[in-house]
C-alpha cells in the first residue's frame, strides 16, 4: 500500500511538471509519469483518486503518449520499449475502466502481451461486472497457469466462483487465498464473510459465527484507509445470525457516537440551515445578498503530495484559526449537503468517529452526497463568523472524493445498504424503524422533510 501510495504521489508532482509544456513529448519525464502510475495500479490501483479534471487531464495525456509509443514498437523490439507500451495500456485500461470499449481494449492487450497479468486480471474484474463469469474464470486460470502463487489471483477466481453458485469450490478457493494472503490484506476479512455465506448456501449453519468472528477479528488488523470496513456479506451474516439467535448485541456497530451532544448539536444545527435557507429563498419579497467574509489564512492545494501525513479532527486545535499544511484529513459525509450559494456546507466525521461541519467554496454543485468519503489535503481550521470552529476548503482541487462511499446509509446511525424511507420527503434513509423514530426525536428529522 505504502509503495502504491508513494508512486503515486511521484506521478501526479511528474504529471504537475509536464502539465506546464505547451506540447507533448515523450522524453525521460513522461517515462516516469507512466512507470509511476502504472506501478502504482499493478501493486493498488484505488489509491489512485483524483479529482474529475485531472483525471480527465492525465487520461489524455496517457493516450497520446500511448499512441506514440504504439508507433515506436512498430519499428522496434527494443525491451524497454515494450515495457513502456505495456506500461500505458496499464495506465489507459484503469483511467477508462468505465468505458464499454474496455473489454475489446484489453483483449487486443492480451493479444500483442498473453503472458501480463494485470491485463488478463482487469478484463477478468470486468467479465465478472457485465454476468460473463465463464470467460472471468477462464482469465483466472490462465492467471494460475502463468503465477500459481499469486496472491490477488486467488481472491480473484474465489469470487468469480461463488458469483457462478459454486458455493464448495467458493470455499474451498476462499480458503486457499487466506493460507497465503498477509493478515492486513484488504480482502482477508472479505474472504471470511464470504465463507460464511458460502456455509449459509451449503446448510452449514455450524460454522456461520466461526466464520463471522474471523471476520471481525481480520478487520482489526486492517490499516485506516480501508476503516470503516463496509461488507454487504457481513450483513447477510449478521441477519443470520440475528434469527438463529446467535449474534451478540456487542458485536455490532457502537452507538456511542450517537449519544455525543456536539454530533447532535452539529446536526440539528446544519438541518436548521437548511430549513431557514429554503424559507429565505423562497420568500420573494426579501431580497438577500451574498457576503463572503475573506478567511484571515489561505488554504490552497500544495505543489507536491509526497510526504502527506495523516490527521484526525480531534489533533486540531479548535481554539486556532490555523491551515495545517502537509496533512490529509479523511472524512465521511454524514449529512446531505446544501448549497448556500456562497459554499456547500455539511457535517463531516473522520474515522474515529470525531465530528465537524465543513464548508466548500469554490466547488461544482452537486458532487457530494451523504455517505460520500473525501481526502481534504491542507485543511484549514477556520474560526467562523459565529466564533465557533468548522473545516473550510477553498481550492476545490485539495478535495478528493473517494471512488468508495457507504451506500444508502442510515440518516441517524450511519450504517450502509438502509432499506428504509421516508415516507414524506423519500430522501431519508434508515436501516430500521427504530433509527427513523430516533432521526425525528433527536436529530430534527422535521427540519429537512419536504416533499
């Protein structure tokens, strides 16, 4: 993770660098940029986030440079050469992974170089995305054949047997993986889960908690980026458990944090705002101006990524008007975020469950939402006007927003995958009857419910 992170970061300060040239040219610089993000993907391609107009930006760049390096290939079989080729289709495959064209891509991938994994290991990922999860083990058995050992590999053929109903080869492929697989591997806790449900589908009740407590032992050891651990199978157990009567009210999610009156107070504020804003606009007899106060400090993305360090809210001073500079703040949103016409305000908790509320200026509308897990790079901690603190941002480009958010998640504890609505307003979300009675007596649910 560390080397993935790091390259990275070396990329991006290359691609900063290159950005500034009025033409493309491939030269020692852009061989770097490519060999450092594709090394990246190879060893964890999600931690390489970015915001919507770099990424568009380096897409670009990628495809120019690798239609140059098509050209060079045609002409030569220099190995160094191919390696780079190999290395931009790398960087164009995960930069377009939501094109529908992908799959023929990495086929012709496949062609011109059958023995890289990583091609066969993304067209695998995708076959398994679009239902085709014949041709999905296939890559995965060739995968096998090339590196019997591979770790991601493993996992990988696990999944795409259980997706296919084959609950005892699933488990018996889930097992292998954990034999070999470190104890911080992302999917270690995953692999039990799924196991766990593998037993559900097979009628193996016996060994359902065993498998559930494996589960939550495993995410213990999981490093901070992959905190909260967020299961859909877990779950599925958890409901099973709850019916045979077995699971431990103490081995769920804590509700600590809900009793905290600062989180209460933040929330019932922000919904607040909310109410008085829509009532101001909609008045048409009061007319309303837009006064910015200018921030004492300037809170801007720095030139450079390398050497981030990690912060959380409560190592912030509260009492200082201050920007901590060379810090990331990661932070989940935990209330639906309103535009004031001035920022895009909401209440933010990091992973220790600590709360602040957050103001956006300079941002595009609407690409937040509750749930939505961002990286806020340099965070300022600004006094506001009503002399209390909040975390303000006013270079968008020092907001990543996450590929990975808590679907659907519970308005009240936060919980993912809530299956319950707001009859009135349809926007609020609850994973029980109980969260939803407790939204409107504790948190001023009333605040934000219109139709």
């Amino acid at each position: 993770m560390y080397l993935a992170v790091l390259n990275f970061l070396k990329a991006k300060d290359t691609f900063h660098s290159i950005a500034r040239r009025s033409s493309v040219v491939l030269d020692n610089d852009s061989r770097s940029f490519i060999g450092q993000l594709a090394m990246c993907y190879k060893l964890e391609h999600i931690v390489g986030s970015m915001p919507l107009d770099i990424h568009e930006a380096i897409r670009k760049h990628v495809l120019l440079l690798l239609s140059d390096s098509d050209c060079a290939i045609r002409h030569s079989e220099d190995i160094d050469e191919l390696e780079f080729n190999q290395d931009c289709r790398i960087c164009h495959a995960v930069l377009n992974m939501q094109s529908d064209e992908n799959i023929d891509f990495l086929t012709e991938c496949i062609k011109k170089y059958p023995n890289n994994k990583f091609f066969l290991e993304t067209r695998g990922g995708l076959y398994n995305f679009t239902k085709k999860f014949e041709f999905a083990l296939r890559d995965f058995n060739r995968i096998e054949e090339i590196s019997k050992d591979d770790v991601e590999n493993k996992h990988n053929k696990a999944v795409t047997l259980k997706l296919m109903g084959r609950h005892k080869q699933a488990a018996d492929a889930y097992t292998k993986f954990l034999l070999v697989a470190s104890a911080d591997h992302r999917q270690v806790p995953e692999a039990y889960y799924s196991l766990g449900v593998c037993s559900m589908a097979d009628g193996n009740t016996d060994s359902i908690a065993q498998h559930y407590e494996q589960g939550l032992n495993a995410e213990e050891k999981q490093i901070p980026f992959f905190l909260p651990y967020e299961s859909t199978r877990k779950g599925m157990l958890e409901l099973m458990l709850r019916t045979m009567g077995g699971l431990s009210m103490s081995k769920e999610k804590p509700v600590v944090k809900l009793a905290d009156p600062f989180r209460k107070e933040l929330i019932v504020n922000h919904r607040r705002g909310i109410r008085d804003f829509i009532k101001l606009r909609s008045n048409k007899e009061h007319t309303h101006f837009n006064v910015i106060t200018k921030p004492s400090k300037i809170q801007s993305v720095p030139l450079s990524f390398v050497g981030l360090k990690p912060i959380y809210l409560n190592e912030i001073d509260p009492t200082l008007d201050h920007v901590l500079d060379g810090f990331v703040l990661e932070l989940t949103l935990i209330t639906a975020p309103y535009d004031n016409n001035m920022s895009i305000s909401f209440v933010a908790e990091d992973s220790n469950l600590n709360v602040q509320r957050v103001s956006l200026y300079n941002c595009r509308k609407h690409i937040l939402a509750i749930g939505a897990k961002i990286s806020v790079i340099n965070p300022y901690l600004r006094i506001a006007n009503d002399r209390k603190p909040m975390i303000r941002v006013d270079d968008p480009n020092s907001v990543i927003v996450s590929p990975h958010q808590i679907v659907d998640i519970c308005h009240f504890c936060g919980k993912g995958q809530s299956k319950y609505s707001c009859s009135k307003c349809r926007r609020s979300k609850y994973c029980s009857k109980e969260c939803q009675v407790l939204d409107w007596k504790e948190y001023s649910h009333k605040f934000i419910c219109t139709p």
